[in-house]
C-alpha cells in the first residue's frame, strides 16, 4: 500500500440505471425476480457502491494489489427506476492494516437511496491467486483483473 491511504479519500460516481440492472434482470433464471418490478436490484446497488469504492483508491495501491470486498453494511431505503441517475459518494474513513472501511451514500432525483457502510480488504494478487488455487485444487485460471483496485 502506498502511503496515501488514508482516511479521507473520497470519489463520487453516478450511474445512470439500464433497465438490465433492474430487479427482474438480478437473476433471469428465477421466476419470483421476474416477477417484481423494474427497479433498480439491490444487488447492482451493492456492487455499483463498491465499484465507487474501487475509484477512491485509483494510484492508491502497489501494482501488485488490489482489493476485494470483504463486508456490506447497507440500506436500500427507495427505488429507483431505469434512465434515473444514482449518485454514489463513499469516504474512507478507516484504514486498519488491510482493512478498508468505506461510509457511502446513494442519491437519486427523489431523494437518499442507500446509506451504510462497506468494507474491502487489501489483497497481494499473487499471494491470492496461489490461495485461490490451493482453495480449488488448481481449477480455473486464478485471474484477478487490473481493474479490481
């Protein structure tokens, strides 16, 4: 980790929702998302948050680092529908040995989405890949992507 990780950091990211982010889109395979409305899925909202967090840390760590999320702590208090932007701003404001925690809040036109907070842990991609394949007995390449900052 550089020395600029520090709490403090800040990005704000907006989204403008597709309507395949929505709820029926989560899981296609399952009849009972399909059948609730057109509104944006918990499950994007949460990986829309980390993908912000993602940003804060942009030149923040080694090359050979990168982080993964390790705890959600989030409410999803309204909806919002496809073509509504979703403004996500996340602080850091913890930093304990490789443990990042992150305060975050989503906004859309109408008023607070989500609030809580997100926890992602610092990870040595190669150390981690070797994990992961002791972890499945060699199976699959082990690739963890540049952009997983």
């Amino acid at each position: 980790m550089r020395d600029g990780l520090r709490p403090g950091l800040t990005a704000t990211m907006t989204y403008t929702v597709p309507p395949e982010r929505t709820v029926p889109h989560l899981l296609p395979e399952s009849a009972e998302f399909a059948a609730l409305p057109d509104v944006l899925a918990t499950g994007y909202l949460v990986g829309i948050v980390e993908w912000t967090c993602i940003r804060a840390l942009t030149d923040r760590l080694n090359d050979a680092e990168r982080t993964l999320g390790i705890h959600v702590d989030l409410s999803h208090e309204a909806p919002t529908p496809p073509g509504a932007d979703l403004t996500v701003e996340v602080e850091l404001v913890s930093v304990e040995g490789r443990r990042l925690t992150f305060s975050v809040r989503a906004s859309d036109d109408a008023g607070v989405v989500c609030r809580g907070t997100h926890q992602r842990a610092v990870i040595d991609v190669a150390r981690f890949t070797d994990r992961l394949a002791a972890r499945t007995g060699g199976r699959g390449d082990g690739q963890v992507g540049a952009a997983g900052h």
